[in-house]
C-alpha cells in the first residue's frame, strides 16, 4: 500500500516539474507546482481508489494514470484562481 502511495506522489511530482516548466508561473515558485502536482495526484489515486474498490498498489496502472489526472487538475485550478481571479476594484485605485 505504501508503495502505491510512493507512486503516486512519483508520478505528481514528475507532473508538477513538467507544468513548471511549461507554464509561466508569473511569480509563483517552481516548489508549489510540484507540491501541488503531488497532492493532487495523492487525491487522485485516492479518489479512484475508493470508487473502484480496488487496493492501491504499484501496478495498478489506472490508478497511476488517475493519480496524474489529480496531478493536473490541481496545477490547472490553482492555475486558474491565482492568474485569473478578477481584481478588487478598490484595491486599484490611486489616492491623492
């Protein structure tokens, strides 16, 4: 089981580091691209694990591949709300 979890986090990883390279991360650090690629894929793989009924092990290759399914749906929500969130009107105002 444990082992299953290892390749998870392997496989989000592996993600995380690809989108930070690919992505312009406008500031953000490369570390949290990974870190989330990572939990993602942990929620991922969870998340088909428990649909499915199945163990989690190495050579479940579905679960791998939802593992990095969770891996860049994360990269793309966080992507999304801190690049494309609306700004605060009054935040950008000038006062003399």
């Amino acid at each position: 089981m444990l082992i299953g979890i290892v390749s998870w986090v392997v496989v989000g990883l592996i993600i995380g580091f690809i989108a930070s390279k690919l992505v312009d991360l406008k500031g953000d650090d490369p570390k949290l691209g990974i870190a989330l690629g990572a939990a993602g894929a942990i929620a991922g793989g969870w998340l088909y694990s428990a649909i499915s009924g199945n163990a989690v092990y190495v050579s479940n290759m579905r679960a791998l591949i939802f593992a990095a399914i969770g891996a860049v749906t994360a990269l793309l929500a966080w992507h999304l709300i801190r690049h494309n969130a609306a700004p605060i009107p009054y935040l950008n105002k000038r006062y003399h």
